[in-house]
C-alpha cells in the first residue's frame, strides 16, 4: 500500500524510510497479539508528536503492558459475547439444524454456555461437533464441566477446557501430531514444504509409498485442522515466499502455500505437548546453558529452540531421546562444535536452514536415523 519493497536494505535504512512513508499518509496501523514491550520508533512507526496522522491499534493479551509499559493513551477490554451473540455465532457456525432438532438444542445451549462467551472456544466446539450425534453432544458437555484446567499466561481456563477437548476430539495419531508439530513450530505462517519435510522425516504419516501420497495426506490432514477451527489459512498470498521458505513444485497448485495457528490455540498445542506422551519442547530467545540444565532436555523428542542471543554453542548437548531439532539464530559467525550431535543419536529431523555455515561438524556422522 505503501508501494515500498523492503528488499535487501539493511535496519536502519527501512526504519527511516517506512517512517518516511508513513508521515505521508492518514494511515491506520494495528500491531496484533503483542507479547513484549515495542520500540515504534526503532520499528520505523512515527510516534506521538512525530508529525503523522496516523492511528496505531494495539492488541494484547496483557491489559498492563499496553496502558502502563507501552502507554497507550486510550485503553479498552474487548468483552466475552452476551449470551444471545454467542448463541448465534454457534448457530451460524454449525448451521440452523440445531436450533431445529428439539433433542439437540437444550444440549447446544448448554454447550454454549461452556464456553462463556469466548469466540474462539465457541467456535472451535461448533466445528467440532457440527453434523455428530446427540450422543456425542452429550459426551461433549460432560467433558468439558469436567476438563481439567492448565495455568498458560494470557490464555483463559475455559478457553484451554475447550481446545483440549477438540484436541482430544481429532480422528487418528497422524491428525493430532501434525496439530502439535505447527503449534510448536513458529509464530509466523507455517509453510506447507517444510510440513512436509518434517512429517515425512518424523515418519508421520502412516502407510506411504511416494512424495506426491505424502503431499495428499498432508493436504487432507490441513483441512481437517481447519474444518475442527484448529488451523486457519494465511492472511495473505505470499508470491515472494520462496525467498522466505525453500519451497518445491509440490504445492504450487495448492490453494495455501501457507497456513498459520491462532496464537490461543498454539500456547494450548505447546502446552500439551509438553505433557507426556508428548514431550515436546519450545524455547524463544534462551540460552543453551539454560535449557540443557532442565529436566525436560532429557526426555524431550521434539524441540524448537530461538536463540538469538547466543553467541557460541556449547561442546555438546544429552538429548538422548530427540528426534526433531530446530534451532534459529542469527549470527552469521556462529560455529557448531564438532561434538555438538554426538548425544543425539535418535535425531530423524534437523532444521539449520536460516543459519550460516561454511563447514559442518563430524557429529553429524552419528546422526545414523537422520
């Protein structure tokens, strides 16, 4: 909109120009879903007094870092939904047939009710149950008065009771490790190669004898994520993606190249699966110091470490039982020990793709699954 590509041009350059494009314009901006604290002007965003017209909307799950930290000068709560506006999103969600079965409604409402007013519980749930049975209706409201509750920073209980259950609710292993794999991988959009170079390294998919049955499944496996309101598709058709993603000719036909994860429902996807029998662990910005010394860096299978502060990576980590490891950093000058992998004998995925190197540790040797 701006008609600015941001290029190969370095930092500062950007920041001055998007803060040059914008003083130009009446421009609405919204920075959705902040987690920490956000210098506008490092951004390149024009800040109060700058001289701009423009209106910035920020969205957060954390009231207090948006009017205390941040200062933001008008602050509001965006309210659950009344009782007859949550009714009518189910509705519309799962169709009218349920206002019209005179078994199913009482149940429908009760359902409703569950889920308090939280539209992504409420649809999540009707998504789910949408064309099932009275009987699992039922199965349903006894299962979620009585889920049992976690404790995830900015997620609400209900919420967490709700997608639990249509979690549990998914048809097969393939279906709910894929869920677990894209909620603990990013909190960009998630690009279908990789999907499927992971799910086929980590033996996922079940009874596959090609590259193109593989394609379908996963294919087939999205939908379902996105039919039970699990997974959703990208906000926009990336055409400059292979630049981002190291993409094939195997989904250049798909109509999302991309699909990404509500960020509710990736915090209860890591949460989870960092549960037995799912051991999955995901760190942003930590040390490796400080992971090794957790219990979790023993066990754990599947791990996605962002560590972009690291400066140099130590001899070697115990992983004895890892089978997928990810790891984001980006200093160009980083080197892998040669004994770096020695303690990950099991490991079938590695994923090193945006890191720079110009030789590659004799560990890898031991990798015999990889």
């Amino acid at each position: 909109m701006l008609g600015f590509q941001f290029g190969w041009k370095d930092k500062i350059s950007r920041t001055d120009e998007l803060n040059r494009r914008l003083k130009k314009r009446k421009i609405p901006i919204i920075l959705d879903d902040i987690w920490t604290e956000v210098d506008l002007g490092e951004v390149g965003i024009p800040c109060k007094g700058d001289g701009t017209q423009c209106k910035i909307l920020l969205t957060s799950r954390d009231r207090d870092l948006l009017c205390e930290d941040i200062g933001a000068q008008v602050c509001f709560l965006v309210e659950h939904l009344p009782p007859e506006e949550a009714w009518s999103l189910f509705k519309w969600t799962t169709g009218d047939s349920v206002e019209e079965n005179l078994e199913l409604r009482p149940i429908a409402i009760q359902v409703v009710e569950e889920c308090e007013g939280l539209p992504i519980a409420i649809v999540t749930i009707a998504k789910a149950l949408k064309d099932e049975t009275v009987a699992v209706w039922k199965n349903a409201l006894e299962q979620l008065r009585s889920c049992a509750l976690t404790d995830i920073i900015g997620v609400d209980e209900k919420v967490y009771s709700c997608l639990g259950w249509s979690y549990n609710h998914l048809r097969g292993d393939e279906v709910k490790s894929l869920f677990l794999l894209c909620g603990s991988l990013t909190y960009d959009d998630i690009s279908m190669d990789h999907l499927l170079q992971y799910g086929m390294g980590l033996d996922l998919f079940e009874c596959i004898g090609s590259l193109e049955q593989a394609r379908n499944r996963l294919l087939a496996l999205v939908e379902i994520l996105k039919a039970s309101g699990l997974l959703l598709d990208s906000h926009e058709d990336r055409h400059n993606f292979d630049e981002e993603s190291a993409s094939s000719l195997l989904f250049m036909d798909a109509d999302n190249k991309f699909v990404r994860m509500h960020g509710v429902v990736r915090e209860v996807a890591r949460a989870i699966a960092s549960k037995d029998p799912h051991p999955f662990v995901v760190r942003e910005d930590l040390g490796f110091e400080e992971w090794s010394e957790m219990h979790e860096s023993e066990r754990c299978t599947f791990t996605s470490l962002n560590c972009k502060a690291v400066l140099e990576l130590p001899q070697g980590l115990v992983c004895s039982e890892l089978q997928f490891f990810l790891l984001h950093n980006d200093n160009p000058s980083l080197n892998i020990p040669n004994t770096f992998f020695e303690g990950m004998k099991k490991l079938k995925v590695l994923d090193l793709s945006y890191m720079h190197f110009t030789t590659l540790p004799s560990s890898l040797d031991f990798l015999a699954n990889l």
